[in-house]
C-alpha cells in the first residue's frame, strides 16, 4: 500500500514510517495540512493516517476538504485529542476510524489493513469512463469512440489503475505493486514497455492523447 501519513512530530513520523516500511508498505509523511491536502488530491493513495494538530491546516479540516473534492481515500484520524465528541467529530468530517494517542503501532497497522480491504465505492463500478475511453470491468472489454481495444490482462490491468485515478499521477512503484504485485524495483523496463504499448493502443489511432508521462514521477491519465 500507499500510505500518506500526516504528522508534524517528527520522532512519532519517523516512528510510524519505519514500521509501515518494515511491514512492506510505502509511506509519504508530510508535517503541513496544505500540503497534505495537495498530496491527497493529485496522488493516489491507499489510506491516509492524519494528526488533527498539524500546521497551516488542522486534520480535520484536510480531510473534510480532500471529501470536498471527491477523494474517497480511507483516512483514520490518529491524534492525543481523544474525547467522546471529538471522535465523532473526526468521523462526521470524512474519517473512517479512529485512534487515540499513544499508541501501539500493531493496533495502527491492524486498522490500515482492516480500512485497506474495505470495498471503496469507486471499486463497486463496473464501468469506467474517460472521455471516450471506456472500460466494461465485467466483460473485461476496452473500447474508445466506439471501436473495440484488444489488450492483454497485463495492459487491461495497467489501464485500468491509470482510469480509477484519473488525472491523478501514479508512480512507477505503485504501478508495479498493483499491476505486478511487485513491492521492490525489478531494474527493468517492464512498466515503461506496456505503457509504451497502451499508448500504441489507447493513444496513437486517435486525435487526442489520454496517457501522459509526469518526468521524473510517472504517468496520469487524463483528456
């Protein structure tokens, strides 16, 4: 998973992003709520962890605007502010657990697990859709301004993460967890070969590109 944690202590970060390393998962720790609130927004996540106390923005308010703009990233509040209304507060705006500090690190990474295989409502479509790029999840069938795409399970499966995050930029790494099941870097050419083979696809028969490269991070999909 991908995890962004957002946490202004630095020793309780350093804490957190060691064990979520440990345990295989990637963690991006940002100590401002803004720039929280960016990262959430343009990069594709797993779940996000959120302190309530942090700098320029406080948790609560990051996260009722990452649900603001549509993002239905899993988010668990983990913070010292611990009472009865507090944790429903942090629920109404937009969190889907909570935990109070301190903490044990095994309960944490339980809850991020348990909140990871929750069905997220964007998983529940059965078709997707960008521009005239459309998906049928069901017949496992592409098809763009009506004419049928013939892809391997490889490229279906590649186009298919750039579609569910649309116009949001999606790494190398994550792109080889999702697709490959791959939690280390091969030292190959293999995500830059099938996207090179969408784009022949998806891309080149047609006016308008979807699929672009983001130098140095990796690629989105977008009209």
């Amino acid at each position: 998973m991908r995890i962004l944690v957002v946490e202004d202590d630095l020793k309780t970060s350093q804490y957190i992003a060691k064990g979520l390393s440990e345990a295989g998962h990637i963690c991006d720790v940002l100590a401002d709520g803004h720039d929280a609130l960016f990262a959430a927004t343009r990069d594709a996540y797993d779940v996000i962890v959120a302190d309530r106390m942090v700098p320029s923005l406080d948790g609560l308010s990051m996260i009722k605007a990452v649900r603001a703009a549509g993002v239905r990233t899993p988010a668990i509040f983990l913070t010292s502010i611990g009472g009865v209304d507090d944790r429903v507060e942090g629920l109404e705006a937009g969190g889907d657990d909570y935990l109070v500090k301190p903490f044990a690190f095994s309960e944490l990474l339980a809850r991020i697990n348990a909140l990871n295989r929750r069905p997220a409502a964007q998983e529940q479509k059965t078709t997707l859709r960008v521009a005239d790029l459309e998906m049928d999840l069901i017949m496992r069938r592409v098809t763009r301004h009506g004419q049928t795409i013939d892809l391997q399970p490889r490229e279906f499966g590649l186009l298919e993460v750039l579609m569910r995050g649309e116009g949001r930029v999606i790494t190398r790494t994550m792109l080889l967890e999702r697709v490959w099941d791959l939690h280390f870097d091969p030292k190959t050419s293999v995500v830059e070969t099938h996207i090179s083979r969408l784009r022949t696809k998806i891309d080149k028969p047609f006016e308008a590109q979807l699929i672009h490269t983001v130098r140095h991070t990796g690629y989105t999909l977008h009209a």
